[in-house]
C-alpha cells in the first residue's frame, strides 16, 4: 500500500496516516492537465478509504489552477457519498485568495469546512 | 530560457521544457521581491500561471513572451504569444464576453464552470479569474498577421497597486 503521492513541480505531495485517518494534500497544484494527478489521487483515496471510512482530509494547497479546481470540486464530489469526510482547509492568514477558494469550494460541495489558519 | 530583468521579470518561452519550469522560475524570482506585499505577489502569481497554460492548451508552437512590470500605479502582466486567425477571433470574443460580465457574475459563471465543464484539459475559468483577481479588464490587441496562420497578440493584466488600498480603476485600453 502507497504511503504518499510524492510531489512533482507542478503537482502537491499526498500523504496518509492511517492512525488519525489523515490523507494531507500539500504543496502547488497547476499542472496543464490535472487527469493523471487527480486519477492516481483517487486510488489513493479509495485504498484508504477501504481501511477506514473516516477520512480527514487536510487540503493545503499555496496555488491551484483554474483546471485543477474542477478536478478537486470532481474528486471531492466522488468522495463525499462514499466516506464519513471532514474537509480541513489551511490558509496562510495573509492569503485571502486561498480562503476565497476554500470558502467558494465550501459552498459548492455543500458541506462544512473547518478553516484552518497556519 | 532566457530571463531578462526588466523591472520585475521577462521570461521567453521557447520549448516544452521552459514551460516545465516557469512556476519556480516565477515564484523565485517574484517572491524575492520585499517590495511589494504578498497579497499582490499571489495574484500577479495567480495570473501569470492561467496566461501560460491558455497559451500551453490552445498554442504552444511559437515562441512567446510573459513580462511583468509595475508602471504609474499598476502592475502590469504582458503576455505576448501567435496562433491561428480563428483561435485569435474566438479569444477576442471571450475576453469581450469576460469584460461585460460584473463581479458577482464572474463569481458565478466560474462556479458553474467548475461544477459543468465536461473537457478533459481547461476550465474555460483562466480569464474569468484574470479579470476578478486583477479587478480590471482583460486586454487583448493584434499586434501583427502575417498570414491566418500566424496572429501575432498581446494580452494585458493590469492590477492596481497602491501600498496601502485596495481601491480600483479600470481602463479597457492597452498602454
């Protein structure tokens, strides 16, 4: 079983934590095509989801892409019916545009985010 | 690549492998700025990375060039590239369509961009959010046509820049 995603120039790490039931997302999300990222992120996600249905997701992100923000709003659709999901949204307190998106994402997966300031 | 330091930054495209790493390139090179603060930075950041990758999707063959310059109160984005005579026509339409939209309209569109859009590569979101983070209009202006293979334009951000405000103008011309 894959313990993280490593990150690549244009795509987050990805790590689990099967004991606190944390999958972390970290790091710039913008690549050109986000499919692949998002595919093997999805494996990811349904073999942990298999350990537990309890997932914590921490999103992390200091940039994302306009293409990729579809895929993440797909992701966290696809998501959502199959795991018990508590979304944690980190910002840096000088970044309003990360709060934006967290709070635009919030009320598009029509679920409560807990917003996080690092 | 070559960087060239024209106020804040010039960077000329010519391969795949310059488009690989234009994000460190940036971010190195726009984070090391104490003058401006960082708010300004993730959006000239923000902005930068949507005019690259819709020149990657729809045109990456030629050669292009971003320069970023602040000049009088603004921090400018230009972003010069080519394509084709129709790429070039239905870009100036949807920049028109971009710069008639208000704020709480291109908030919208760009939600039901993320929850609809069915392509594989793009959002149709990049100068959507151009326009709302900069809080100006979206510029675009045919600097030359060889032939209807080759448009050769210009796309101009512009974002406000004031130390201490957020207040904004906006001019729909390009210079």
């Amino acid at each position: 079983m894959k313990t993280q995603i490593p990150a690549q120039a244009k795509t987050p790490l990805v790590e689990k934590d099967l004991e606190l039931n944390i999958i972390k997302i970290v790091g710039v999300l913008i690549p050109e095509n986000p499919m692949l990222f998002f595919e093997e992120l999805y494996s990811f996600t349904e073999e942990f989801l298999q350990k537990t249905k309890k997932l914590n997701l921490h999103v992390d992100l200091e940039y994302f892409n306009t293409s990729s923000a579809r895929y993440l709003y797909d992701y966290l659709k696809k998501i959502i019916p199959i795991s018990d999901l508590q979304l944690t949204w980190f910002y840096d307190s000088d970044d309003e545009d990360i709060l934006e998106s967290g709070k635009e994402f919030e009320e598009l997966c029509k679920i409560k985010f807990e917003f996080v300031e690092k | 690549m070559k960087i060239l330091n024209h106020e804040i930054l010039t960077i000329d495209f010519s391969s795949n492998s310059d488009y690989d790493s234009f994000f460190d390139i940036i971010t190195n090179k726009i984070n090391s700025i104490e003058d401006i603060e960082k708010p300004y930075l993730k959006k000239i950041i923000i902005c930068a990375i949507e005019l690259i990758q819709n020149n990657i999707i729809h045109n990456c063959k030629e050669v292009s060039r971003l320069e970023i310059f602040k000049k009088d109160n603004f921090i400018i984005l230009d972003y010069v590239q080519s394509t084709d005579k129709q790429i070039f026509e239905n870009l100036v339409k949807h920049i028109k369509f971009v710069n008639e939209l208000n704020f709480e309209n291109i908030s919208l569109k760009i939600k039901g961009n993320i929850e609809n859009t069915k392509s594989n590569i793009g959002s149709g979101n990049g100068l959507l959010t151009c326009r709302l983070k900069t809080k100006n209009f979206v510029n675009i202006k045919l600097l030359e046509a060889k032939s209807e293979d080759e448009y050769k334009f210009i796309i101009r951000l512009k974002i406000d820049y004031y130390e201490n405000t957020n207040s904004s103008s906006s001019k729909n011309t390009i210079g």
